[in-house]
C-alpha cells in the first residue's frame, strides 16, 4: 500500500473512532460550510440537518452524534464541544457547559443542530458536526462570527450621563464604515452623537434616546454585518420638571416615579430624598427603602401660598443618583370684601396662582346656580409673567343678590387641560338660607286683609243688636217681636186647616 492510501485510511479510521463507532463505510456526500453570525448575548443555532433523500425514515436509536470546534490558529487541536454515545451518555465540554444543548426530539429526525445560548465572543470560531448511524457517517461544517455590542458604562444608564456604544465583530478583514441607526433612522454625526472608531458617544442621553440601537458593519471584503442593541435608559415617567396645581388648603402629592423598577437591572437598594430651600433653611424629607417600588411621591396634607416653590426629588439607584424638580404652584381666591357681603354691594374675586408658566388661563363658574349677570367670561392670565403683580383674572359681581350665594369655582386650564381648581364660599349677611315660596302678591294681600276687617265688624255689629233686643229697656220691642213670631204649635195646626180645605 502507498504511504498516501495509508494516511487516508489512518485518517479515516480516528474520525470514525471520535465519532464512537468503527464504522465499516462512510456515506456518500459531501460536507458544506455554512456561516452563522449572532450577537454576544443572544442565542445562536448552529445548523446540522440530514437530506430528505438520505431521511427515508426515522433514524436507529443507535445513532452517536460528535460536535467539535477547531482551534484559532492550525497549530490548535479540535477539541470536544458535544458528544451523544450510542447508549445516550452525553458529554459536554466544561468551559461552554451549560449553554450548548440539542434536542432530542429532533435527532431522531434527522436534526443535530447545536444550540449556544447566551453566545459569547470567545465562542467565534469552526464547528463540525460528525453524525453516526447504520453504517453511514453525516458531517456539518458551520462557522460562527459573532458581533459584540458593548455598553460603557454597563447598565443601568441614568439620565445625563454620558455613554458610549461600541460595535466590533469576529470577522478577520479590514473594517471600512460603521453606521448607527436608531429606532430605524440612520444617526447622523453631531455635537451630541460623535462617532469614533465604530463607538458612538452620547454626550446626554434623554429618555428619547431609549429603544433600538443598530450598528451597521462594512468590510473590506464587502461584507457587511449588523447588530441590534436594546438601550433602557432609567429616569422619570411623565415631562421634564412637571408642575403640580393645587388649591389653598387642600393635599398635594408631588410625584417622583421610576420609569423601571430596580429590581430589573438586579439593584435592591434604593433610597428617596426630598429637599425644598425655603429661605435661608432647608426643607429634608426621607423617603424609606424600598426596592419593589418605582414611586416616591412627596405628600403634603394641606398646602398654602407659602408652600408654593421647586422640590428636589433625588433617587439613588445602586451607586447611582437620578434627581428631578417639581414645581408647586397654589391656586388662590382672594375677596375685595372680607366676610359675608350685604345684599347690593360691588364684590371683586381674585384668583391668583403662585409660579405660572405663561401658558396657563382661568374660568370661573357658579356651582349652585345658573350663571347670573355677573362677568362669567373666560379671562386669559395677563400680567402674570410679572411677579410682582401676579393677581390673575378677576370676576366682578356690580350688585351682589341672593342668587350669587353660594360656591364659586376658579378652575385653571393649559395646552393639557383642566389643571387645577379652587372654591369660594359667597355668603350675604341678612340672607335666609330657604324660604318659603310667595304665593300672594301685595295687592291680593291687601283686598283679603280688608275683606276679613269688614266681616269682623258685620259679626260685631250683629252681636251687639242681639244683646239690645233681649235688654228690658225696650218692651215694645219684645212685645213686637212676640207678636210677629207665631209658636210652632200655631203653626202646625194652621197647617193641618190647609190641608182639610184642600180635601174638601
């Protein structure tokens, strides 16, 4: 035998041997390389499939199955990944254990795809994949080229603190371009993303500047491999530096909400601070730990014009420390007449609001009645950008009646909506909270008033008379009287006469 046959055939007997079988003929066919490329931190499915021509059924439960991966360089030994035995025994190497896995639903139908999940850049390199059953031999070919995409500082990433995003691959030739796209738009080069070496730099990130990062690589073989990175950005729910309206006397919470909880970048402590600077002395409020939490709203149960003002909300998120202002602005009604108002008189209302923004505009409205003659129109703020006449939009009330008693209300609106409102009690001194409904008018009072005066004097006149006629000051009278009323009997035997007569 030649020396050329005779390593051939040595060659051939240590695959068959690694793969856990002596087999005594290989498969026809031939091995193709394929390539896979997948991000560090992602999974990666190494692909290894039996031909339906060479799947004309299931395969033999006595089928071995080798995956190796070859060194860097030619001076590196192949060396074990993932072995499956004829009788089921699996060895995996210990250094990738336990990221590699295959299924083994699917060996018996010809699929011996390896699983790497999470992928890591060390992981980028050839893989064989050597499959025996029967007396046949498969073999697969896959190269994986992973891309990294790096995060500095490594997350999470707060607010106005600047970060850098790195994109680098496995791949062996000359980089030529490197683009970045966020959320589907290409990024261009400015003064807040400055690109370096394929980094790009992000000098104050925002909560805009969250979602899907992909960076774009461009080789000189004309290779062009992407990746796409998820950045979360941990700040505040709602707008930058809200305004929180609330009316004198009444509760405010400021709120100071997490957009993410903590827990989800793995930090479990988590402490609160809330400040005001009020004068000279500083306000201090601490909020306790509580790391399933995301909001540390600042309650205070009854606000006046003096607590108006900016409040410092500070979050320390691990090592790191995200703050915020929140505006208190106390919505006022100030009268022109101090205490119940009498009946007729000119009655001012002024509604004022401490820290308007210039946007803001304010309408008033009766809330126990239909709207009087009273100026009720909508008033914008004028002169409230001065803050030495912050008096706001006045309602005016010339003649104060009994229909202007009650609540008032100074509602203020903005771009948002209703924002924030306060009520005035109106009382009139003198005034009847209910009374009964005027059924008579003052003429009809008169004419019965009258009517029952006249038949008071006829009752008078006619027991006077009685008491006359019955006095012995005046017999003739009595005899008259005696003489004109006949008795009853009399005039029951004349009647019984009438009726004699008419008989006969």
């Amino acid at each position: 035998m030649r020396p050329v046959s005779l390593v051939l055939f040595l060659t051939f007997i240590l695959l068959a041997f690694n793969a856990g079988h002596i087999l005594p003929r290989v498969a026809e066919g031939e091995s193709r390389e394929q390539k896979v490329w997948a991000r560090a931190g992602s999974s990666a499915v190494l692909p290894c499939h039996l031909s339906p021509r060479q799947m004309s059924k299931q395969l033999p439960d006595k089928t071995s199955m080798l995956w190796k991966r070859h060194g860097r360089s030619a001076h590196q030994e192949p060396h074990m990944v993932l072995e499956v035995e004829y009788s089921g025994l699996r060895k995996t190497a210990l250094s990738m254990r336990p990221r590699v896995s295959v299924q083994d639903s699917a060996l018996r139908n010809g699929n011996f795809s390896l699983r790497i999940d999470p992928v890591r850049s060390e992981d980028a390199g050839l893989y064989e994949a050597w499959v025996a059953y029967n007396t046949q031999v498969q073999s697969c070919q896959v190269e994986l080229g992973v891309i990294t995409v790096t995060l500095s500082p490594p997350s999470p990433v707060v607010e106005n603190e600047p970060l850098l995003l790195s994109c680098n691959s496995s791949h062996r030739a000359s980089l030529v371009e490197t683009c970045w796209f966020h959320n589907g738009r290409l990024v261009p080069t400015s003064g807040i993303f400055c690109s370096l070496h394929g980094a790009l730099s992000i000098l104050r990130p925002a909560m805009s500047d969250a979602g899907s990062w992909r960076c774009q690589l461009r080789y000189s073989d004309n290779e062009i491999i992407s990746a796409t990175y998820n950045l979360q950005i941990l700040g505040f729910e709602g707008q930058i530096n809200p305004v929180v309206y609330a009316a004198a006397g009444s509760a405010a919470d400021l709120p100071c909400t997490l957009n993410y909880l903590p827990s989800a970048f793995g930090i479990n402590v988590v402490t609160a601070h809330w400040s005001r600077l009020a004068g000279r002395h500083l306000q201090n409020w601490g909020i306790s730990q509580n790391s399933s939490s995301r909001s540390f709203p600042l309650h205070l149960p009854a606000v006046g014009p003096g607590d108006a003002g900016q409040y410092h909300c500070a979050v320390s998120v691990g090592s790191k420390t995200i703050s915020r202002d929140v505006t208190l602005a106390v919505v006022t009604v100030t009268p022109s007449i101090q205490g119940p108002v009498s009946e007729g008189s000119r009655l001012l209302l002024i509604c004022s609001l401490t820290h308007p923004q210039g946007h803001e505009h304010f309408q008033w409205k009766h809330l126990d009645s239909a709207p009087t003659n009273s100026k009720m129109a909508v008033a914008t703020s004028r002169n409230l950008e001065d803050h030495r006449s912050q008096t706001g939009p006045t309602l005016e009330i010339p003649q104060v009646s009994q229909k202007d008693m009650g609540t008032w209300e100074c509602s203020v609106y903005g771009p948002q909506g209703r924002l924030g409102a306060v009520e005035y009690g109106l009382q009139i001194t003198g005034a009847q909270i209910s009374s009964p409904p005027t059924i008579f008018s003052g003429q009809a009072i008169f004419g019965l008033t009258l009517t029952l005066f006249l038949l008071l004097m006829v009752c008078v006149l006619a027991l006077a008379l009685q008491n006359r006629a019955r006095s012995p000051a005046f017999p003739a009278l009595e005899g008259m009287v005696a003489v004109t009323m006949p008795s009853k009997k009399e005039m029951e035997e004349s009647q019984k006469q009438k009726i004699q007569q008419t008989e006969c």
